[in-house]
C-alpha cells in the first residue's frame, strides 16, 4: 500500500474537516450542559426517599446505559418524526439523543458524587435552617460537583468520541469530514489515518487537561 497525504493541504483540510468539526463541538457542548442539567435532576430523584420517583429515574437509567448508542440515535432521528410528523433533522436529532443519552451517565456519576459527601455536612445544613432544596444546591451539590469533576470531563471526552456515530444518519461531524475529503482525492485510507490521528491528538489534550485539574484538585482537599 502506498500511501499519498499529498493532497491534503491545510487549505484543502480546512475546506472538508472545519465545519464538521464545529458540528461535533456543538454537539459535545449542548449535550454536557443539558446532560449535567437532566442528570443532576434524574441523580436527586434516583436519591430520593419517594420510591416512585426512584424507580422512574432508576427506570430511565438503566434503560438508556443498557442500549447502544447507535441504536438510540436511530431510535430519535427515524421514530419521532414517524410519531410526532415532524422531522427533526440530523443536527436536532444530534442534540437530544447525546443529552438523552449522556444524562444517564451523568446521573450516575453525580449520584456517586452526592452520596462521597459526609453526612456531616448535610446535618450542619439542616441545623442552619436550611430545606432539602437549599441544603442541595448550597451544600451538596457545590462539593458533589467539585469531587466529580475529573470524571464528568473524562466522559465529556468520551461523548466527544461518540459525536462520530452520528455519520449513521446523514451528519457532517468531523469524521464525515474526513471520510468525504478522502473520497473526492481518492485518498479514503490516508483520511481515515489523518481521522484516527485527529482524534487521539484533541482527546490526549483533553486527558492532559483532565489530569492536571484533577492534580489541584486532590492539592486542595
């Protein structure tokens, strides 16, 4: 095999590899904010001593970490608009399979986050005053958040990954990007090895980043 990068200038990467990889930004960016949001809320309720509001929130959990992603992905883009008669589009349907998807994990990782909280602290909340609502977002969740924060970046990173499978429904994300700048220069394997390269560099980065907070992190405790 001989292989040829030759033709992948930096004007010609830019043209093919730019906007899909703004598009798997976005999608990495509005799946953490609304997954952290719906996940905080799904932890809580999975916390909660209503067993009602548990077993819904623990429902919904197991049900989404136990389905492939790809498959939810299908699920959102083909079967909402075949229930609803309204199409989504690949970018919508992007934004809430990932923030559907990545609050389950996110639920989890907040939960283990609330429960590694002394109880001590809760007791002094409540001695102050404080109801269950006030003791959550001064007391708790500030300190959940903290000790969590190197894992909820490290699961960013992974839904950064995953934001390539939505090539299954039509999405130009930074692989598609690849993968069409090798076929218009009939240079599919040298695309994909630039891909896989893209990838590891923009994750390793990330993984350093991830690391060091995680460094001052542990400095503070």
């Amino acid at each position: 095999m001989n292989l040829d990068f030759s033709p992948f200038t930096f004007q010609v990467l830019k043209n093919y590899i730019w906007d899909g990889f703004l598009f798997s930004v976005e999608v990495t960016f509005v799946a953490t904010v609304l997954g952290l949001v719906f996940g905080t809320v799904l932890a809580m309720m999975r916390l909660s001593s209503f067993k009602p509001i548990a077993a819904v929130a623990t429902f919904y959990i197991v049900v989404m970490r136990a389905i492939p992603l790809l498959m939810v992905i299908l699920w959102f883009f083909l079967l909402i608009p075949l229930l609803t008669g309204y199409p989504l589009g690949d970018r919508y349907s992007a934004y809430i399979t990932f923030t559907a998807f990545e609050a389950a994990y996110f639920a989890e990782i907040m939960r283990a986050g609330i429960k590694s909280i002394a109880p001590g602290q809760r007791f002094a909340a409540m001695a102050l005053g404080m109801n269950y609502w006030q003791k959550m977002h001064i007391v708790i969740l500030p300190q959940a958040f903290r000790n969590m924060l190197p894992v909820l970046l490290t699961q960013v990173i992974i839904l950064f990954q995953d934001t390539s499978l939505v090539y299954a429904i039509g999405a130009y994300d930074l692989l598609k990007g690849f993968e069409q700048m090798g076929k218009n220069y009939a240079r599919v394997e040298e695309s994909y090895i630039m891909a896989a390269v893209a990838y590891f560099i923009i994750c390793f980065l990330l993984s350093l980043c991830v690391r060091s907070l995680q460094k001052k992190l542990s400095i503070i405790r």
